[in-house]
C-alpha cells in the first residue's frame, strides 16, 4: 500500500484551484435482461424517473498542463447537479483502490475506473459493490447482468443499503473523444440501474485496454451523478 500525506496533496490541489480562480456483502443474482429492458422503457415513459447526469457543467478553468505539473495522477471531477468541478489528485493507492482528492477536501475512490465510495458530498457512497468485478465489466460477452449495492446514511445518519438490478452494453462503433486536449479512442457503455423505487442510467468511456477515461456515475439519489475525466495517469 503507498499513501502520501493528505495536508501535502490538498496543499498541492488548493494551489491550483487558487492559481485558477485568482463495501457491503456481494450478491451473486443474475437479473433477466428482458425484465431490466421492460422496466427501464416503462420507466422512461415518465419524465425524470431514470437518472441521468444532466445538469450544468462548468467550463473548466485549468489546463491539462497545470495539472500534470502537480506530479501525480489526477482526475477532473464534477457534480453537475451543484454545479461543482475540480481537478482531483491521487492520495492513496491501496491495491486495486485509487482515493483521490479535490481542492475542497472531498474523495472519491476508484476501483479499475468504477467509483467505490466518496466523502464530503451532501450525501456520499459509504460504500458500493457488484456481483462482477470492475475489471470484468467491459469483457466478454454482452449485455451483462449484475447486481448493484449502494450503501448510503439516510436523513436519519442510518447506514442503509440499497440493490438494484443492473444492464450494461456497449454501443455499436467506438468513437474519440477529447479529454483537455488529448484524444481517446473509446467505446461507450450504458449501464441502466433500477430496483422499485428508482432508476439511474451510467455512462463509460473506455478504450480497448479497458481504461475508462471518461464516466458519468451515480452516486445517491440527493446528489445524482459524478463526471470523471481521467486527465493524467
């Protein structure tokens, strides 16, 4: 395990914001595809009712350049529905997990591109685990089927966990997107989420190594989704 010092990492990313402002238990059930598929097309009959990460999306105010002068992997992290974006700087590396931190103290951490927990939010992911490993998502054959938990404080502080139902498929061609200046050729994967009461849809930008450069995943009901852009590795 490595780990560098919180104070000296948020030091490093709060010079910058400055400089350019002035796991629960896995559950191994395999959804039917045709029911997830039903349920997500009744579902978007009704406005709203399948999360997405719409929302006001800042323009960056930092460049690719003063990123990497930080001399450590960094994330460029939003949360559309606060209208929050930030570059995030690696803290601490734990095996397969990658905590990384913005300038206003907040983490999200990854396992193999697919966020796993996040603190400092409104209302963070305590923990999330699926029936598949991360890395086992964009291989293979599909569409996939898994289960999701997301465990979560309610408004009460109780840790509650909520499953759900989970589709993945990629689209037909892959395409290249632009990642402050950088080009990636990637395929987009859908993920559409659900269980009784609420449904969300995620997206994945991921090339042929599987590297994720790009997603847009949910993180609870209160503060909808996280942006990622993986800007330096």
């Amino acid at each position: 395990m490595t780990k560098f010092k919180p104070k000296r990492i948020w030091m490093a990313v709060a010079g910058l914001s400055f400089l350019i402002t002035a796991c629960s238990s896995e559950h191994n059930t395999q959804p039917g595809i045709g029911g997830i598929a039903i349920g997500m097309a009744k579902a978007r009959l009704q406005k709203g009712a399948v999360e997405t990460a719409d929302g006001d999306q800042k323009a960056p105010q930092v460049t690719r350049a003063q990123m990497a002068a930080l001399g450590r992997p960094v994330v460029y992290m939003t949360v559309p529905r606060f209208g929050v974006t930030q570059p995030a700087v690696e803290l601490a590396v734990n095996g397969r997990y990658r905590t990384y931190m913005g300038s206003d103290q907040s983490t999200v951490t990854l396992q193999s591109g697919i966020v796993t927990a996040t603190r400092g939010l409104q209302v963070d992911l305590i923990g999330q685990q699926l029936s598949i490993t991360p890395a086992a998502m964009f291989r293979g054959t599909f569409p996939k089927t898994y289960t999701r938990t997301q465990r979560s404080l309610t408004g009460e502080g109780v840790l509650a966990d909520y499953n759900y139902n989970c589709a993945l498929a990629p689209k037909e061609a892959d395409e290249t997107i632009t990642i402050f200046g950088q080009n990636h050729r990637t395929r987009e994967y859908t993920e559409l989420c659900g269980n009784k009461k609420r449904a969300f849809q995620n997206s994945y930008w991921v090339d042929s190594a599987g590297t994720v450069w790009q997603s847009h995943q949910s993180i609870s009901k209160e503060v909808g989704h996280l942006v990622l852009q993986r800007v330096v590795r």
